[in-house]
C-alpha cells in the first residue's frame, strides 16, 4: 500500500507498478466528458483552465447537497477517451481515477508524459465522498452539476487499484497473466 500527496512527482509515479494499492491526499479534480472538451479548447486558445498542472483528475460527477458531497464514484472512464491522451500532455495530469480502464491511445500517453490511470472500485461511491474532507472550488457550472469541474480536498482518497501504469502496464490487457495469479 502506496499513501501519496498531491501534487504528484513524475518519479513516484513511475514508481507504481499495476496492482499496487494508492491512497491519495492532497487536490483532486473531477472531470467527465464535457469538462475534457473544454479544457481543451481553452488549452488550444491560451486560456486558463481551473486545473493545475501535474493535477490529479477523477472521472467523476458527484452528487451534492449544496457544497456537501454525498455520493463520489466513478464513471466509466473509456467515455474520455478521444480527450484523455491531449489532456495529459497539455496539464501533464500525473493521475486518472476512474473505472473500466482506458485505451491504447491513453495508455501511450501515460508512458510518454508519466502518468498512471487508478481504479476507484465500482459502487463505492458513498466511500469515497468520506474520503473528501471540502470543496474548494467549483467551476463552469454552466455544464450541469455532474460535467462540473469539482476541485476538492481529499484525504486517504481509495483504496485505488494502479490500473495502468507509467510502463506500459495495463490490468485490462493483461488477463492472462491476472488469471494465473489468481490460480496460485
């Protein structure tokens, strides 16, 4: 079990290797579909974009009551595909939490800019906003609540499965040697 604290070294995670345990304190950012696509536009056009370089972004829309969120997991993160691989070598985005792994495309990405993709297990949403100690900023809410960037306070956010590491790794490609482990 890795605990590590945003913002994140480029050497500590090409440190991680897949299925290494993270729990992450520090900034987090949430991100979906929508948000993606801006950030880019905003990136090709100069503007500043809400997310710090080397940030840590979740695949996530949360649910909120007012600035109290309730519910935090993940969504499906191969949704962001088209974006993913631009949005890493423009913010040099050190880590993607989300679930259901990601493509080839990202996977290049998170080898050439040193990035790693973390799984958030399915259906702990409710965990994982525990985990979220405040908000502290929203941003084009203009999107709707879930397509929101949520810039938030996490603490020992996880547990967080490496999915995909900075080497290559992938545990969605990687069935083969998965199940051999499993028959040990």
């Amino acid at each position: 079990m890795k605990k590590l604290h945003t913002p994140l070294a480029e050497r500590d995670v090409r440190n991680l290797r897949v299925g290494d345990i993270v729990y992450l304190s520090g900034d987090v950012y949430t991100a979906r579909d929508r948000a993606h696509h801006r950030i880019l536009d905003y990136c090709k056009a100069g503007r500043e974009v809400p997310i710090e370089r080397g940030a840590v972004i979740y695949h996530c829309g949360p649910l909120a009551a007012g600035r109290e969120i309730i519910a935090a997991g993940p969504t499906t993160s191969a949704r962001m595909e088209s974006a993913t691989p631009e949005l890493i070598k423009s913010l040099q985005i050190r880590a993607i939490i989300g679930k259901g792994g990601m493509g080839t495309r990202t996977r290049e990405a998170l080898c050439t800019y040193g990035c790693v993709y973390l799984a958030m297990p399915g259906g702990a949403a409710v965990l994982a906003a525990t985990r979220i100690k405040r908000v502290i900023a929203l941003h084009w809410q203009d999107l709707g609540m879930a397509e929101a960037v949520w810039h938030l306070l996490v603490e020992e956010f996880g547990p967080l499965v490496v999915g995909m590491d900075a080497n290559g790794n992938s545990l969605y490609t990687s069935s083969t040697t998965i199940n051999e482990q499993l028959r040990k």
